[in-house]
C-alpha cells in the first residue's frame, strides 16, 4: 500500500535528525487502514533500526463520548507533542482531517499523505 512507506520515513528522520534515539508512532488505534497497518509496521521494526520503535495507540472512547470521541482523542494526540504528523488522508475523512487541522495549529509539522499519492504535501508551522 502507498500510504504505509513508513520505512522511507524512518530513514528520512535519521537523516535529519541524527540524534534520534526514539520514534513513537501514534496513532487512532482503528482496527482497520492506515491505524492497523502502522501497528503492523511498528511490531515489524523491532531491532532493525539505530533507535527505539514504539507505539502509541489512542483509540477513541466512543461508547462514553459517542460523535465527539474522535475529535477527543485527536485532541489528545496532539496535546502529547510530535516532531512530525503524517497524515493518511482518505477522500471524505473528517476524521483524519480534523486531527491534521489541529496539528498544524499546534504548530507541528505536518506531511499529508494522499490515498492516491499524487498530491501529497507537507506544512510547516512555527510552534506559539
């Protein structure tokens, strides 16, 4: 799948950040996509890099907080901090769309990431 080229990332983020001795990957813990394939990924990575792999899930309380528990969650995940979001944008996802917004806002850095890959882009903003 275009979207999971996560090993392409780990060589750029050792690349620019030579000192990196972790890399969390966060994410909504869906059992399905973009979610599902980044767990496969991180369970993949064990001993095969320079620096520690780890997940973060944060799956959505949807059965206390109903509609609104993605858009807490995505709250969430920004509030702990990322030197980087890469954002797998599915035509339609107000999910994916509402966490990226935040991101950006939060001043993180962030790389959408097109379901059809030909319009990927990336945002930089300042941190406040």
């Amino acid at each position: 799948m275009v979207w999971m080229n996560l090993k392409a990332q780990a060589y750029g983020v050792r690349r620019l950040y030579p000192e990196v001795t972790e890399m969390i990957v966060r994410h909504g813990a869906c059992p399905t996509g973009a979610d599902k394939y980044a767990e496969e990924w991180v369970s993949e990575q064990a001993g095969k890099w320079p620096f520690t792999v780890s997940s973060d899930p944060m799956p959505a309380y949807w059965s206390g907080y109903g509609k609104n528990a993605g858009p807490k969650r995505n709250t969430a995940m920004v509030a702990k901090g990322a030197d980087e979001c890469m954002a797998f944008m599915r035509l339609g996802s107000r999910g994916t769309m509402d966490c990226l917004v935040k991101a950006i806002k939060a001043g993180i850095i962030t790389t959408v990431l097109h379901e059809e890959d030909s319009n990927n882009e990336t945002y930089a903003t300042e941190a406040n």
